[in-house]
C-alpha cells in the first residue's frame, strides 16, 4: 500500500558548476583567455597555481584551461589527487594551450595526458573563435556528465527509498501480526469459558464482553487497513454536507469515552460562543477526529488531560487536539504522518495499533481542501495536533473522486 517513490527533479545548475577556471603564467595569458570567454557569455576565474587550481576544483568547475607551461614543471600531486577522486560520473574536462612540438616531442606533453585524462589540445597561437568553441564543447561535454550525475543521484534516492519501504513493510507485517494476536487470545479463553456450559451467568456475561471488545478491537484494525488500501487506490467518495463542529467534537468525544475513561483521563473541549459549520463529509469528519482523540489517549499517561479547541478563522475553522503526554522527538516529526509510522517503533513498547491512524487523517483533510500540522516542544512537553479545513463547500462525490484530487499523494 505504499505509493510510488517521488523523486527529487534535476537541479539547476549554479555559476560554480559551469565556470571555467583558467592557469596560466605567461604574461597577460590568463587575462586574455578570461576576456574571450566573458565576451562569449561564459563565466571564467583566473588561478595563479596548480595548488590553488586544486582547491578550486574542489569548490566545482565545468572545465579548466590551462597553458602547458604551467604544467610543466609544476608539482601536479594535488591536482592528479583530486582528478583520481572524482565521482563515477564526473571527467572534467581540460583544455591544454600548446604547441604541436610540446605535444608530439617532449616527456611533459606526455605527462600531461597521463595526468588530466580528458584533454582538448590547442595549439598556439589559436584563432579567438577555435578556444570559444574548444572551451563551449568542453562545457558540453560537462553539463552531459551533470545529467549523469543526477540520474545517478536519483537512482541511489529512488533505491534508498525503496530500501526504506522494504524495511517499513517488514516492521508493519511484524506489528500487523502482534496487533492481531493480541485479541485472539482473549477471543480463545472466552471461547472456552462458553463452551464449557457452566451455570456462572455472570461469568458468562463477562466473557461475552471480553470477546466482543476484541471483537471490535480486531474490526477497527481491519477497517483501517481497508480506508488506507480505499483512499490508496482513490476509492474513497466524499458525500459533503453542513457540519456543525462543535458536535462534531463532541460526538467524537463520545466514541472514545470508554478509552479515555479506562485511562482516568480528562477531557476538555472548548467552543466559541457562536455555531462553527463548515461544509465536510460527517463520516470523514468523525474519523478524523477519533483519530486524532485516540491517538492523544494513546499517547498520554494515566490521569492525562487532553483538550479540544475550535477556532473559527478567516476562510477556515481550525481545530486543535492538545495533550500532556509524551511529546513527539524531534527526528520524528517529519515521517509523524506517514503510514506505519508510530512514536514508539517496537513491539514490546508500542501502544498499539498500526500506525495507521495519523496518515489517514491527514488523508483525509487533504481530501476536503484541509491540512494536519503537529507540533512538540520535545518528549515529555504534549504535543498539539492542528487540522484547518476550509469553511468553503467542497465538491460532492458526483463532481469529484479523490483519485483525481492534487491534494492526495501516496505515501512516501
């Protein structure tokens, strides 16, 4: 049930990827050959010394030109070291100003192709037109290797995000199967007080509510699954009408009464003085709320307060769902609302149920034109869930299926 991996687009090229950085130390070559490529529109920087050429390529460069002289009789450790570590993708290129003789008859012409490795030579004296295009397909060349490198990056992110969903799933299936068998054993004793046939009616009665609360425990595990696999698949269809939220809230409230009470927790819910509506789906708009009120329970010791605020707002009513529990980590906040992810990942300190929760209210809200944010101030400060949806009319089902709403995206 988890979506397609999205990767990040190709990213714009800066100044210091396409620059050209020139050495050379003969008189006025550097400043020459710097003018010419400016004229073109290319940016050029000019460098004293190999060293310092070394240390340029280490910020980025998109090709480098270079009089052979300067080579010659230069200590090239620095710059062989840097053009040994480059990446898989990158071969910057070089653009050496010599002469044939340089070339075909000495050991430094030979060693400067042993060193660089992608290396244009052109002779001098050279016509100002042959090294603008020498150094443009250069430059070419680079921006091609550029392209390499993003795709690489892509598929090193798109095979990392893989890697996560492969790992996220097995730990779903593990947390799927201790969920799962959680009720069952309660399931199986009551089972057998009842077959049993005793006379003890009060017995009876008690395994009878026993199995039933596992029962119902058992149903809403499934029911999740089936509303993520639903809006997953855009099968989910709102059916919008008038929505006063204060009882919304407050019948919300009442379906998680026996949890919050099982727990000796308080629950507050504040109101303005005047009626909030807004247009939602009231099966939608009750599971957002349970969710996020049972997440709170969840997540908030015995004896807890939890407190519910609606705030109505210019184009939007915003509802918060503030605790005192256990506060949200840092690292955590970013994959808070993805599927499967829970505060506490283990099974022996889970509490419970599938991760399932928190993603789909943000699906959900995302569905009427609305969002989720939370926020913590650590672990052990509570933590505030937030949900603004709009106070305009959404499209009913007719109109409109959640498969075609740019608001829904699969999760990561």
């Amino acid at each position: 049930m988890t979506g397609p991996v999205a990767l990040q687009p190709v990213r714009a090229l800066g100044e210091v990827d396409t620059r050209v950085l020139v050495l050379a130390t003969r008189g006025r070559d550097a400043q020459v050959a710097s003018d010419l490529l400016a004229k073109a529109g290319m940016r050029a920087a000019a460098v004293a010394s190999v060293p310092a050429l070394a240390d340029q390529l280490a910020v980025g460069a998109g090709a480098v030109v270079v009089a052979e002289e300067a080579l010659a009789d230069a200590d090239l450790r620095a710059l062989k070291a840097w053009i040994d570590a480059q990446p898989p993708w990158s071969d910057l290129p070089f653009v050496v100003l010599t002469t044939r003789r340089a070339v075909e008859a000495t050991a430094a012409g030979l060693r400067i192709i042993a060193t660089l490795g992608n290396v244009s030579f052109l002779e001098r004296p050279f016509q100002p037109l042959s090294f603008v295009a020498t150094v443009d397909s250069a430059l070419r060349s680079r921006r091609r290797q550029y392209v390499s490198r993003e795709h690489l990056a892509q598929i090193e992110q798109a095979a990392t995000a893989l890697a996560e969903a492969d790992r996220r799933k097995d730990e779903f299936l593990a947390m799927l199967a201790h969920e799962l068998r959680n009720p069952l054993a309660p399931l199986t004793n009551a089972l057998r007080l009842l077959a049993r046939g005793s006379d003890n009616h009060e017995q009876d009665e008690a395994a009878v509510a026993m199995a039933e609360r596992q029962t119902r425990q058992l149903k809403r595990l499934v029911d999740d699954l089936l509303e993520v696999s639903r809006i997953s698949r855009g099968k989910i269809e709102l059916r919008p009408e008038p929505v006063l939220v204060g009882s919304a809230v407050h019948a919300a409230a009442g379906s998680v009464g026996t949890m919050l009470a099982e727990r000796s927790q308080r629950l507050e819910i504040v109101v303005p003085p005047d009626p909030v509506r807004i247009v939602a789906d009231p099966a939608r708009m009750a599971q957002i709320l349970e969710n996020l009120l049972t997440n709170a329970s969840k997540y908030t010791p015995e004896g807890g307060s939890i407190r519910v605020e609606i705030h109505a707002r210019t184009g939007d009513v915003e509802i918060r769902v503030i605790d005192d529990g256990i506060g949200i980590a840092p690292d955590m906040m970013p994959r808070l609302f993805e599927l499967f992810s829970q505060v506490e990942a283990t099974l022996d300190r889970s509490q419970g149920g599938l991760g399932i929760g928190l993603a789909l209210v943000r699906r959900l809200a995302e569905l009427h034109g609305g969002s989720v944010a939370a926020y913590s101030a650590g672990l052990g400060k509570g933590a505030v869930f937030t949900v603004r949806l709009p106070s305009a009319p959404v499209p009913s089902s007719s109109q409109r299926r959640d498969g075609q709403r740019p608001g829904l995206s699969e999760p990561g």
